[in-house]
C-alpha cells in the first residue's frame, strides 16, 4: 500500500498525514464529534492554575463531569473521580471501535506498565504490589505469575510482547545493573510492537503516531541524557521520522546548538524552547509541555476526517490528556506549588 511507506522527513512540514475516510465510522465520528465540543476549553484549564489554591481551583470544575460531591474537597475523591472518567472514556471507545485489534492495541499500554513495575521490584528485590492497572490485555494478577518459581509448564501463556520485553528488560538490567536500562528496554519493545501493529492494521494514522512518540520520546532522552552528563548513546528508539545520529550528536553540543540542529524537522520549536528553558531554570516543565502541544496538535488534525477510526483514537487521547492535565493541576494546587510552574507546564 503506498501511503503506507514511511515518509522521509521532508516529506511533510508539521505533522505526517492521517489517512482516509472510513465511511463504517460515520456514527461513531459524529458522536465524538458532539463530546469534543463538551471538553474542556483551554480557558477554563488556565482558570483552574490560576486559582489561588486547591478549593477555588476544584470550585471551577463544578459545571463539568469532574466535579466534586457536594462539600467534597478531598484529593482521594478527585483522584477516584479522574479515575471513573479514564474508565469511563475507555469504555467509550471500546464501544466505538470496529475494529478490535486497535482496542487490544491500546490496551497494551497498561499492559507494558505493568511490565516496567513488576520488573523493576523484582530486579531490585522489593516485593510485588497490588498497585497494577487493570486495563490491559493481561489481567494483573497474571503478570505477578511471570516471576513466580513455579513450574514453567504450570504458567499461563502471555502474549509474545509480553515475552520479549521481559526477556529484554531483564537481559538490559543485568549488563549494567543499572535500573534505568530497564525503562529504556521496555520502551523499545513498546515501540516497536506499535509499529508493527500500525503495519498490520494498515493504519496511516496509527503508524504516524507512533513515530511522532518515538521521536519526542528520543527528545526528551537526549535532553536527560545531556542534563545528568549521561554517556548512553545507545538508548534512542527506532522507528521515528528522525535519525538516531542527530540525536546522539546532540549530545556533544551546547543547548543553545540544539535549535539550529533541528531547524530542518518539524520539532524545532520543541528542542528550541525546552532547551533554552532547561538551560536557564534546570527544569523539564517546558519540554514536557511543548511534546504534548506537538502531538495534541497532530490529533486535532483529524478534523479533517469526515468519518472513520482516526477521530476515536484521537478523542480516547485528548481526553486522557485532559484528564492527566487536571490531575496536575490539582495535585499542584494541593501542594502549593508556584502558579507560573504550573503555567509553563501546561501553557
């Protein structure tokens, strides 16, 4: 399928393209349509950070779905509430969805969380939590299984990417001993099970998605990399629009030589703005904030879509996005942190 070949990086000015119609989604696409226009706007979530504390903040989300019970203040109950809203909008696209392989899709997601936390206390002998997501393809209770002593062929059977990122999660760890290598291995499987799926769904879409995510992913590992004086040059994912060796030249220059080492890719401003940011108040509030502006802009584009999958994947993803930005929010107000933390955050 020719639109399916990857796209050189001159091949598009901003964002890669997003695919056709689909015309078996023409229900579907009106119906996240109506609820896009029920999400919040980027004026009230401006409000809320610039509440003078936590209750006058919550105050402003009472006309909304997270607004608190009557005389409820408590952070366990925003907290429960944001949680039934992400149940909730997942539930929603599941329904929405006609094809089932991108729900399992996105559903790997949790899966490979609880990969990272299950790997993470067992490499460093800290015992298993309960802390797991329930949302992935591999109910939690089975992933502690992986780990266990028992008999090999007692175990349940986990799905291939299941497998390989254990596999190489704890091979990574156990070269360096080094905890991080452990994030850093899982990603990579993570990343590049997603392309193999787009391929396979022959999704345009869902393929330029996910190396937009690679991409800032690597972003923001050379900006860490380079703020703790980290030697790893072999730690940048696969598969995204830019080449590895940018990334990894990068390291040797200045922050004020990474705008111009970009100035010919779509993430200039990016590298830009959260360099010179880091550079001069030793944060990643910036970066963090202009790789969710970069992809939430790439998600808006399937406005252009009349009828088809891409517009419910991207509302499923707004509206997580959404969710994550009140939680900080309000979990900022809650600490009392500085209202212009909070701004350059998210704004």
């Amino acid at each position: 399928m020719p639109e399916l070949a990857e796209q050189a990086i001159l091949d598009f000015y901003t964002y890669p393209p997003i695919g056709g119609d689909d015309w078996r989604y023409t229900f579907q696409t009106a119906q996240v349509r109506t609820l896009e226009i029920q999400m919040l706007s980027r004026a009230a979530l401006l409000d809320m950070a610039n509440a003078e504390n936590f209750e006058q903040a919550a105050d402003l989300l009472s006309g909304s779905e997270y607004a608190l019970p009557r005389g409820g203040k408590d952070f366990a109950e925003v907290e429960e509430i944001l949680q039934q809203r992400r149940a909730a909008v997942r539930e929603l696209f599941s329904d929405l969805m006609l094809d089932e392989p991108t729900v399992e899709l996105f559903r790997t997601r949790d899966d490979f969380a609880n990969l990272r936390l299950a790997v993470r206390r067992t490499m460093t002998e800290k015992p298993l939590g309960t802390d797991y997501s329930s949302g992935g393809n591999v109910p939690p209770e089975l992933i502690e299984q992986i780990f266990s002593e028992e008999d090999v062929f007692s175990k349940p059977v986990f799905p291939d990417y299941v497998q390989e990122a254990v596999e190489q999660a704890v091979l990574a760890y156990y070269q360096q001993k080094d905890i991080r290598r452990i994030d850093y291995a899982i990603d990579s499987v993570q990343a590049q099970y997603n392309l193999r799926q787009a391929r396979r769904l022959r999704s345009v879409f869902l393929l330029g998605f996910f190396r937009i995510q690679i991409d800032l992913t690597n972003i923001r590992t050379m900006l860490r990399l380079k703020f703790t004086e980290s030697e790893q040059p072999n730690v940048f994912l696969e598969g995204g629009f830019i080449e590895l060796e940018r990334f990894r030249h990068g390291l040797e220059l200045g922050y004020e030589a990474l705008g111009p080492l970009f100035f010919v890719t779509p993430y200039h401003r990016i590298v830009d703005t959260g360099a010179n940011y880091l550079a001069s108040n030793k944060s990643f509030l910036r970066v963090e904030q202009q790789c969710d502006e970069h992809l939430t802009g790439f998600l808006k584009s399937t406005v252009l879509i009349t009828a088809g999958p891409q517009p419910i994947i991207a509302f499923l993803l707004m509206k997580e996005n959404e969710i994550r930005t009140v939680r900080l929010i309000l979990t900022a107000k809650k600490n009392h942190l500085d209202t212009k933390l909070i701004l350059d955050r998210i704004s």
